[in-house]
C-alpha cells in the first residue's frame, strides 16, 4: 500500500485516540477521579511505578509477585521515566500505539485481500468508537491487541514467504512477537502451537519442520527469564502468573452472577489468614472451582451462557457506561459490527490461513470467556484483525452479493 494513505490511516486514527485521552483526562479531573475503570488498573498503575522506582515486582498484601504479566506495567514505567507521574502521559502513548495498529490492520488485510479491503478495514478500526474510548483507559487490552495484531502480521508474512530455503528470520519475529503478546496476557500463549501446526501445513519440504521448531524455542527462550524468575520465587516453574484459580473461582461459584465479583477473595483472606503461599493460593480457587462445577452442574452451564452473553454483548457491561445516549449507537454500531464481520468471514470460509487469522482470535476468545467472566471489553483485541472481515462484508454488498471479485491475492486461489 502506499505511504500516503498509510499515513493518512495513522493520522486520522491519531486525532480520534488523543482527543479521547484529553477528553478522559479533563472529564477525571473535573470529578476528581484517577481511573474510569477502577480495580484492575489501579494495579497496573502500582506496578508500574514500582518497576520505575526500582522496587519489588509486587504488588498488595500480603505481596503478589506473580498477579500479573509485566508487559503492560513496563508500558507505564517507561511513560513515568519519561513523563513522570502522569496517567496522562500514558494515555497518549496508548493513543499513538493503538493508532500504529491501525496501520498493521492494513497491511494485515493486503495480505489476503484486495486493496480497497484494507482502506475499509483500516478505517473501520480508526473510528471504531470501542477501540477509541479503550485507547485511553490504563488497562492492558489496548497494548494486548496492538502487539496481538503485529505478531499475526509477521506470522502471515512468514507462512506466506513460500521460500525453499529456511526462513530464519520470519521465523524467529513471528516467536518474538508471541513471546511479547504473552508478556502482557498470558491467554495467547496457545498461539506457538498455532503457529508451529500452520508452518507444518502451509511450508513447503523439510522447513516446515525446522522452522516450526525455531517459532516454539523462541517462544520458551524469550519466556525464561519470567519463568526463571517465578520459579526462583515460588519454587515453581510459571510461564504465565498466578492468577487463573482466583478467576476461575470468579466465574464459577454459588454467589456468582457471571459479573466480576472478587470480593470473596479479601473476605476470605487464604494467604493473609490461612497462610496459604501464592502457588497454593491459585490451586486451591482452581480446585474450589472445578468442585463447584462438578456438584452443580446445571448452575454452571447457566453460567457459561451469561459469560458467553457478555462477551458477545453489544454494550459495554460496566454499570457507569449505561446510558441511553451511549448505549443506543454503540448497540447498532457493535451489531452491524459483528454482522457484517460474520458475512465477510463466511466468504472466505474454505481459505485456512485468513480464517485462522481473521477470525481466530474472535472465536478463541469467546472460548476462553466461556469459563472465565465475559466482557466485550475481553472481546475488544479480537475486533483488531475482525475488523478486516467486516471490510470484507461491506466491500461484498456494495458489490451486490453476486458481481464476483477477486478479494483474495492469487497466492491464495479464493475467489468471492
């Protein structure tokens, strides 16, 4: 694609997210707020701070060490280095980050897809009111769905090379960018099996499996030093962070409504009081969880559908986002969305890589928030690459379902 129109994706994405950031900024000041979103992003911001002043990565009390992936806090320490103590200052970068990925949705779609694909796409993610007004909250998902959307372009990039020789390179940025993806949620680290399994598939001789070995080392060499550093603390080798059992728990318990409610845990104080260790801690939610959905089985499954209704909701869930005024355009908005996207993706539903690409991570997702609690906010990364599927759907009507075009590069050997 050419630069001018790159740029212009990237400067309109831009003048939407820092006028957000701004926006969030004056309207928290103005009520003497810090966060819009409490909770989850008053830790990030802990951490954070903690890693910029040289302190122990942990964080309440008793300590946490291994609560969360450090990727995101080392977004907010390296923002207070460089801004100070500013939430302000993290906002804007999250806001020109986010604007970057704009570009890679682009790109990503020029893969697959024709260029007037990936001028719809790219535009639909730029003004996309959801990825806006997330840009600028201090939480991990902005970060999560701008390094999710890099990892899947280099990953395409490097199955597509069709070269005879081993592609070291491609190879070892698509382990790299994983390993970074996982480094701020630990949910994509299925995606080194992913990527091993297509190389495998699409590759061509001897390579496939070369090159497959090299993505899955990486990915353990890059994520060592975590695990190294969990097991030196807890005696245990953990490559993601001690956190599933409480949220497992949260999703499935006899209180549980399929909202977050983690009051249980400082009610019952297991590490504090019961002198449980981190480790411990996690398993016994895990085990308490499990229990619960072996004994009431038909309350669990009531469960699984309200966390599935959640994720899949068209409004956000949070209780000071539900308003009229807010909730009625973004309910048409996120259901033209998801319709169109669905349209889309169902027309290039024979073609492995876009599928798995496109429309992976939507689908897994949906599958992991099953079992934890759903949000569309845990829905929001997956929109990033989705968004090409709507570009799809909206270029398929206003070609009148039946005028046929090659949307899909002659690599691919798709026509719609």
């Amino acid at each position: 694609m050419d630069k001018p129109l790159l740029i212009s994706l990237f400067c309109l994405a831009l003048i939407l997210r820092m006028g957000a950031a701004m926006g969030i900024h004056v309207w928290l000041s103005h009520n003497s707020r810090e966060y819009l979103i409490a909770g989850d992003a008053d830790g990030y911001w802990r951490l954070g701070h903690h890693l910029a002043s040289g302190q122990p990565y942990e964080v309440y009390q008793p300590p946490r060490q291994v609560l969360r992936m450090p990727g995101y806090p080392l977004l907010i320490a390296s923002s207070i280095r460089l801004f100070g103590d500013s939430r302000l200052g993290v906002r804007l970068i999250q806001a020109f980050l986010a604007s970057f990925s704009v570009v890679i949705v682009a790109l990503l779609a020029k893969e697959f897809f024709e260029r007037r694909v990936a001028i719809i796409s790219g535009v639909l993610l730029a003004i996309s009111p959801a990825a806006v007004a997330f840009s600028t909250l201090l939480l991990s998902e902005t970060l999560f769905a701008v390094m999710l959307i890099l990892n899947l372009w280099l990953a395409v990039r490097w199955l597509k090379s069709g070269t005879t020789k081993i592609d070291l390179w491609g190879a070892l940025l698509t382990g790299i960018s994983t390993a970074l993806v996982v480094y701020v949620r630990p949910t994509w680290i299925p995606a080194f099996v992913v990527w091993g399994g297509l190389a495998v598939i699409l590759k061509v001789d001897k390579t496939r499996w070369v090159e497959a070995t090299i993505v899955l080392l990486t990915g353990l060499l890059a994520l060592s030093p975590w695990a190294y550093r969990n097991h030196s603390l807890t005696g245990h080798w953990v490559l993601t962070t001690l956190w599933s059992g409480p949220s497992l728990y949260d999703g499935f318990n006899p209180d549980a409504t399929g909202a977050s409610e983690m009051s249980f845990f400082d009610r019952e104080q297991v590490m504090a009081v019961g002198g449980m260790s981190e480790y411990d801690m996690n398993r016994h939610y895990q085990r308490r969880a499990v229990e619960f959905m072996k004994s009431e089985p038909s309350h669990a499954l009531g469960l699984m559908f309200e966390h599935a209704r959640r994720y899949w909701s068209l409004t956000p869930n949070a209780d000071q986002f539900r308003t009229t005024w807010l909730m009625l355009p973004l309910a048409i908005w996120n259901g033209l969305f998801l319709v169109l996207g669905a349209y889309g993706a169902w027309s290039f539903r024979r073609n492995l890589l876009p599928v798995i690409i496109i429309v992976g991570p939507m689908i897994a997702f949906a599958i992991i928030h099953t079992f934890f609690v759903g949000s569309l906010r845990y829905r929001l990364p997956a929109e990033y690459p989705f968004s090409i599927a709507v570009g799809v759907g909206m270029h398929l009507l206003w070609e009148k379902y039946g005028h046929k075009k090659h949307l899909l590069s002659e690599k691919q050997g798709v026509t719609l």
